[in-house]
C-alpha cells in the first residue's frame, strides 16, 4: 500500500505554535495608505464642517441691483436678495412701495419658495408710476423657519 506524503503542515490549536503569514506586497501598501488618507480626508471635513457650522438664523437682506428702465410704460426695479445666516428661509416674503409726498401711491409684494445659507436671488418690481419720481422702500416682511 501507498501512502500519500503530505508537505503542509497540519494546523494545530496548540497556543504556543503562531501561523507565519505572508508579508504584505507594496501595491497593498499603497493601495492601504490611499485608502487611510481618504478616510482622514473624510473624517476631517466632517470635523470642519461641525466646528465651524454657524446656528444662525437667516438674515435676509435686499437691495436694488440695477437703475430702473422703463419699457411700454412699465418701470421695471430690479432688486437681489440674499441670506447671510445659518439656516434656510422658507416662503420669503418681499415687499416694495412706491411713496410720493409721503402716500403709498403702488405697492407689490413677491413670494420666494426658499433661500438657503449663502444663497442670493435676483428679481424685478414692476410698476405704472415712475419710481424715480417718489420714495422707493423694498424690504423683507416676512419668512418661515424650515
């Protein structure tokens, strides 16, 4: 009868015997320290991102961008608003009056659907009177918290 050699060695539960394993090859070096450098990468974005996150509500400001024009005898005004604060603003609500000698001779209101942190928007006030000729205020009268 033949009996088979067998080379391997034949593993054992013995706590004395440590497994010798094959070291590591430099394209697993490589491969390992890509891979930990976009771990920190990640890791420290999302630290910055927490430390430097302002709670700040939003602060909405609102002034006019352009000269008024005049085109088949409507003013058009121009105006950008912008949030310089933390957080977004829903429904933002813009008003815009047109004064002579002190009496609200037209007025118009516009409704933007949200302005996010750092988020500026442009748009246009249409009148029938000349604004030149008067007072002009646009403000922000109101807004929701998201």
């Amino acid at each position: 009868m033949i009996q088979a050699q067998n080379d391997s060695p034949t593993p054992t539960n013995s706590p004395t015997e440590t497994v010798k394993r094959p070291s590591r090859s430099a394209a697993e070096w490589v491969t390992f320290g890509i891979a930990s450098l976009i771990l920190a990468a990640i890791a420290g974005l999302v630290v910055y991102g927490w430390a430097t996150k302002r709670d700040l509500p939003p602060v909405l400001t609102i002034h006019q961008t352009e000269t008024v024009r005049e085109t088949n005898g409507q003013f058009y005004v121009p105006f950008e608003i912008s949030n310089a604060g933390g957080e977004t603003a829903k429904s933002v609500q813009i008003i815009a009056e047109l004064r002579v000698n002190g009496t609200v001779k037209e007025s118009g209101d516009l409704e933007i659907d949200f302005l996010s942190e750092n988020e500026r928007q442009a748009g246009a006030f249409v009148f029938d009177q000349d604004p030149r000729q008067g007072e002009l205020r646009l403000r922000v009268s109101s807004y929701k918290a998201p």
